[in-house]
C-alpha cells in the first residue's frame, strides 16, 4: 500500500463519517472499508403484490400494504491499491431480496 492510497483511503472514510450519522455508517475495525445503512421512505400507501405459488396464474395475487422496509446494508473493502490502481469491493444485502436479486 502506497502511502498515498492510504492517505486517500483514510480520507474518504472520514468523508463518510462526516456525512453520515453514527447508526447509519460503520467503519471496520479490521479491514479498510465498512458498512452503510440506507433505509428506503416508501410514499404512502404503498402495496406490493405476491404470487400465491410460482404454477397458479397471476390472478391469484395477494395485495399487501407496506409501511416500512428493513435497510439495505453496502459493505465494501478497499483493496490497498485502492485508489490509484483497483476499485472497491462491495456487497449489497437486506431482509427482503434474495441473493439473486
């Protein structure tokens, strides 16, 4: 790791730790890199609908309000090249999407 790449490693960290708040970012402790929490405001009176099962026809959708969603979590890892030569690594996850989607 060049001390460049850490200088600006350490540099967007602290970027990040500033504009988010404390819940809402967490850096690593062992790695370089962390985690964003984002929350999703859904507008009011949002439904979603769900297919029964995968081999019934799409009329048999069952219509669900939703008020509130789990966050989607971002972590990622700076690789000690990172800036100047490799590019993050990240993952993206929540509750509600499979790890297909």
């Amino acid at each position: 790791m060049s001390a460049r790449d850490k200088e600006e490693q350490d540099d967007e960290l602290l970027a990040l730790a500033s504009i988010y708040e404390e819940d809402e970012f967490k850096r690593a402790e062992s790695a370089t890199g962390g985690e964003i929490s984002i929350c999703l405001e859904l507008p009011p009176n949002f439904r979603i609908n769900v297919q029964r099962d995968e081999k019934q026809n799409k009329k048999d959708l069952i219509e669900y309000a939703v008020s509130f969603l789990p966050p989607l979590a971002l972590k990622f890892e700076l690789p000690p090249d990172y800036p100047s030569c490799s590019a993050p690594k990240y993952t993206l996850s929540c509750k509600w999407l499979s790890q297909a989607q």
